[in-house]
C-alpha cells in the first residue's frame, strides 16, 4: 500500500487535537510539522496496521524517511500525555455524548524472552496453556455510551520486584511447613509501583478531572477488581455511584447469622429463569438468585447474584455496591462488560501496537499506544462512519473500515498522479525509486543457492562394510 498524504478525515482530526489543544489550554498547540508527522502516522498505521518506521517509509515510497520519523516520535515536544484526553473530548462534544458507563480490564502483550530495552516487560500468566510468558499488561479504561463505546486511557501495570520475591519466597516456605513467626515479614509496597486496582483507580481520578461534566452511571470490572479497596473509592470518586464487579465461588458471605461460601448459599437458595436483553439485544434466559448478604472480605453488606446462563454449568458471582439497585437491572448493567471484549480483540487485530511495535523505554511503549488508541478515535471522524452514527444506525467494523480506507487511499494515490501536469515523468520517477530501494528486499534462507548441499550418494569405500 502506498501513501501519496493522509486522507482528509486524518488531516481533519489531527486539526481538530490542535484548535481544542488551544482552546482548552492556552499556548499549546501542534506545530505544522508535528501536525504532517501525527497525520502521516495515524494514516501509515491504519493501512499497515504496525508502528514500524521502516514500513512507514516503505509505505510512503521513501518520502519519510525512517530516521526522521523515529527522531520525531523520540524528540519533538509534542503534547503527548494531552492527546488522548483531548481527543475523547473532541468524540464527545462531536456526537453530543452527555452519559456513559466505564469500564476496567486489561490485556497482555506477549514479548520476547530476553528483552532488556522493551519497558514494563516482566512475567505473566498464559492462561491458554497454564504457563507463563514475557510480556506487557496495559490496562485500558473504556467508555459506554448510548451511541458509541471507546478508549479514553490507559496505564502500564508492572509488578513490584521486591514484593514478587518475597511472594516467591514465602509460597516455597509455606510448603515447606515453616510457622508463619519463622519467614520473613511481608516487606513495605513501593509507591513507584502501584498494584492493578491502584492504577484503576487512578485512570478514573484522571478521567474524572479531564470529563468533569460527563454523567457516569455505573462502574463495571471484573473479579481481580471485586474488592472493597477498589469499589469503595471508585463509587466516591463519582459521588456514590454504583460499581459492579464478581465475587469468587469461595468467598464467605454472612445470612442470618452464619457464616457459609457463596456456592453454600446458592445451593441453599435455588435459582430462578429470568430474561434479558443483553446489551439491548435479542432477549435470553438466564437463571438468577440474588440476595443482600455481607460479604466479609469486604466488611460491608453488598447485593450479591448468582448468575448463569442458558447452557453453562457454573454460577458466577456479581457484587453491586449499591443496594438499591433492582436484581435484572445489576445483570443487565455488567453486560456491558463485555464490550471491553470486543474493543481488545479490534484494537489487537487492527490498530497495530500487537503487531511489531518495539519502541523501546517508557516513552516508546506510551507513546506508542497513545498513537494506537489515536488511531481507534479517528475512525469516528471518516464521513461515512459520521453519518452512520448521526443517523442513529450501527457503525462499521473496525476492519471493514480499514479494508475501505485501503482502496480508498490508493484511489487518492492514483488521482493525485494524474492530476499531475507530467504523469508519465511522475511514475518514471516511482519506478526509478524503486529500483534504487533494492536494497530492501531481504535475501531468503530458504533456498539452497550458493550453498553446499553435501555429498548425496552412497560411498564406494563403505560398500563392503555394508554387505558383511
């Protein structure tokens, strides 16, 4: 795929981050190269769906060159912790987006084995094979509204080396039989490394002071979030508002008196068929029993539902902090959680940062993924996607969007070389450029060409070793 310049939704939104950069904060703003340089990049990532400075000056047939485009990624002073809250502002106020429902989840980002450059690399859990991988775990805060769902931040979750250690340590002590006065204390949590919940809450604090006048309606996480440390902050944060996370089967919950695991209780109190409309779709039986119990791990009463459906053998968990809330309108809400799904698995297949993206330190991995979830955002501003959403129909796939964006920037390509006084001198000039790009192509192992492919036959000095 070839890039002649953006197309002009790019150019358009990139525009758009500069006048709301200086509308909102006065004296800062994208300089005209930094403007070309955002724009081409959005654009190279969206028809080749990587962060790759070489691709990006292959894509533009040498018009970028490689060194200059990571020179700007790495030194140009742009406003880069701004972009992403700008940007969502800019969705908001373009469609009128007043409410929302926010969500907490996170990915992982396999890496090599041995990488020393690539920052928050450290080990994770593959939960495919039960084994573990290098890799990252950008944890992503999503936006649900009645029209659209996307990004708003996101932050690096990296484990505390100390506190890993010491959890390595006490695990093998502790199956060793050694009393609990014999190890060694549990040691003091390093600020500069914040536990996932921390970050999440953090990423709403943020959010919060960026979107001051957006109503949330509910918080939504799943069960590494399901603690009091979390769901009681967050509500706050929010002046009370309700947050909905799960439970694991084990945990004990308190009913008239004693004390039993919510599998215990489920199996006391049967539940019943109720119906859904998950995420406003097809209706669908799911059975339900539901109660307000304290949970002791919280110390707190919560509004628990055993939830299960059509089909599936196990019950999971929902925990509501607030109790006025009815049963349906909790399990209906937590549908939404799996929105976040949906956005993880379009950003990994078609935004780039999974594919090639080894921008090394801090800076590299953040500001990559700013640029990524950039990206995601300027698809809201191409004409057709616009007028879908004005009109209140269902938006385009991500995917499909990046399939018509491919034909349509090399129509422009094409069109912008005819309407070239010299046409013909023009695509001499490609094909010149071409030819002097060879050094390019990459020499193949595949081929035995130029090798020694060894002696083939049978050795005439072996013969009667081989008849005795």
């Amino acid at each position: 795929m070839v890039i002649s310049q953006p197309l002009p939704f790019v150019r358009h939104f990139i525009e758009a981050l500069d006048a709301g950069l200086a509308t909102y904060h006065p004296g800062w703003h994208l300089s005209r190269l930094q403007k070309a340089w955002l724009a081409f990049c959005v654009m190279a990532v969206l028809l080749t769906n990587q962060i790759n400075w070489a691709q990006f000056e292959r894509t533009s047939l040498g018009g970028y060159r490689m060194a200059a485009l990571s020179w700007m990624f790495r030194h140009s002073k742009l406003l880069w912790e701004r972009l992403l809250p700008m940007s969502v502002r800019l969705i908001l106020g373009c469609y009128g987006i007043r409410e929302g429902v926010l969500v907490v989840d996170e990915s992982n980002k396999q890496r090599s084995k041995h990488t020393s450059k690539l920052a928050y690399v450290h080990k994770l859990k593959d939960p495919s094979t039960g084994g573990y991988f290098m890799g990252q775990a950008p944890l992503f805060l999503l936006l649900v509204t009645p029209l659209i769902t996307l990004p708003v931040s996101f932050a690096f979750y990296q484990p505390d080396p100390v506190w890993k250690a010491w959890q390595k340590k006490e695990k093998a002590l502790k199956a060793q039989g050694i009393p609990a006065g014999n190890r060694p204390p549990k040691p003091p949590r390093d600020p500069a490394y914040l536990t996932k919940q921390e970050l999440a809450l953090s990423l709403l604090l943020q959010f919060r002071a960026d979107h001051p006048d957006l109503s949330i309606r509910v918080i939504l996480a799943d069960a590494l979030y399901g603690t009091a440390a979390f769901m009681d902050p967050a509500a706050l944060l929010f002046g009370g508002l309700q947050v909905i996370s799960q439970l694991h089967a084990n945990q004990k919950v308190r009913y008239r008196s004693q004390t039993l695991s919510l599998q215990q209780y489920v199996a006391r109190h049967p539940a019943t068929p109720q119906t859904i409309s998950p995420r406003g779709g097809e209706a669908r039986t799911v059975w339900v029993t539901s109660a307000r119990l304290y949970v002791t791990a919280h110390q707190a009463k919560r509004f628990v539902i055993a939830l299960k459906y059509e089909g599936e053998q196990e019950y999971r968990y929902l925990v509501a902090r607030d109790l006025t809330w009815r049963t349906l309108d909790i399990v209906q809400a937590y549908t939404f959680r799996w929105l976040v799904e949906v956005f993880l698995q379009d950003w990994k297949a078609h935004e780039g940062w999974d594919h090639l993206t080894k921008q090394q330190g801090e800076d590299g991995s953040r500001r990559s993924l700013i640029l990524s979830l950039l990206v995601d955002h300027s698809l809201f501003f191409h004409p057709w996607q616009k007028a879908r959403l004005e009109n209140k129909l269902s938006a385009y796939t991500v995917g499909s969007l990046q399939q018509h964006l491919s034909e349509e920037a090399l129509l422009a390509f094409i069109q912008d070389l005819i309407a070239t006084d010299e046409p013909h001198k023009q695509v001499a000039q490609l094909a010149r450029l071409l030819e002097e790009r060879i050094d390019t192509l990459r020499p193949s192992t595949k081929h035995m060409v130029g090798r020694d492919m060894g002696v083939l036959e049978p050795a005439s000095s072996l013969k009667y070793r081989a008849s005795a």
